[in-house]
C-alpha cells in the first residue's frame, strides 16, 4: 500500500484589506524585530561553547527556523493575495465578507463571517470561505435553506440574515 498522497488544493487567495494589513504587520514585525532579537540571542549562546549540550542555542536555532519559516510563508503569500476593497454590488446575496446569521434545524442561530483561508478566527465566529459551512452558504438568499457536511455529520441550516456592514445583532 503506497503512502503517497494527492496533493491538498490550494486555498483561495482572497482577503479583507484589514487582514492584509494584519498579515503585513506581521511580516514586518517577524523581520525588524523579533529575528535580530533571536539571532543576537543565539550568537551569545553560540559563544558560550559546546553547542551539543547547550539547550539555549538548540532552542534559539528552533526559534530562528520557525520565524525563517513563517517569513518565508508570508512572503510569498502575500503578493498572491487579491484584496476585496467594497461588498458586492448584490448586498441580498451570501459571498465573500458578509456576515450571515444561520439557523440549524434545532433552532438555535449562529453568526459567521466569511473571510480568506489567512484570517480565519474561531472566536470571533470568522470562518474559511473554503469551508464547508461557507460553501454551503455562498449565492445563499435570506430564508434560503443549505446543508453542509460538517465533521459532525450533515447539517441543514437557514439563512436568516445577511449583512455586509456589521456582525447582525443577535435575535
């Protein structure tokens, strides 16, 4: 039995103009800041000697090679990036961006916003617009009926708000 595996598809290369702005910051931040941090950091642990038995430098040159990484992520993620300036000109209709308030079939509501694969934020309810739930819902109207398969399972869901503007208010 073979290990190989077909390779994953890429994410969708969209995001709002704050989270470029936050992935930029970052970027920023990885590269004037916390890298010379780390890297004067571990010539001075470099120079206390032996380096097999130094747990200080074995730790700063994981550190390096994490920041290294990200770096490297980011710099090539970011000139890919498409930012979306302006909701759609069809404010009634589920796309990128908008905040949808959803109600599953044992009642109970829940509001998402549908952000790029780069910004997603669990507790601020900011969900994947390659998600499941987020496929399910795009070109959605107001009481439209979608169902998703979600790792619990199937779910059906109602759209019973869409708002560019804001979070909805909860109802």
């Amino acid at each position: 039995m073979s290990r190989w595996r077909p390779p994953q598809p890429g994410s969708t290369a969209v995001i709002t103009r704050a989270g470029f702005e936050s992935l930029r910051a970052e970027l920023d931040v990885l590269w004037h800041q916390r890298r010379p941090e780390v890297v004067r950091a571990l010539a001075a642990a470099a120079a206390e000697g032996d380096r097999s038995e130094n747990a200080e430098y074995t730790y700063r040159k994981k550190q390096l090679g994490e920041i290294d990484r990200r770096v490297r992520y980011l710099s090539k993620r970011l000139p890919a990036l498409r930012v979306i300036e302006h909701p759609p000109t069809r404010t009634d209709t589920v796309y990128f961006g908008a905040w949808v308030q959803i109600k599953d079939s044992d009642g109970t509501r829940h509001d998402y916003r549908i952000v790029g694969p780069d910004e997603i934020d669990p507790a601020r309810c900011w969900i994947s617009i390659d998600s499941p739930l987020a496929r399910a819902l795009l070109g959605k109207h107001v009481d439209d009926h979608a169902e998703a398969m979600l790792p619990s399972g199937m779910h059906h869901f109602e759209v019973c708000r869409i708002d560019y503007a804001s979070k909805p208010e909860s109802s």
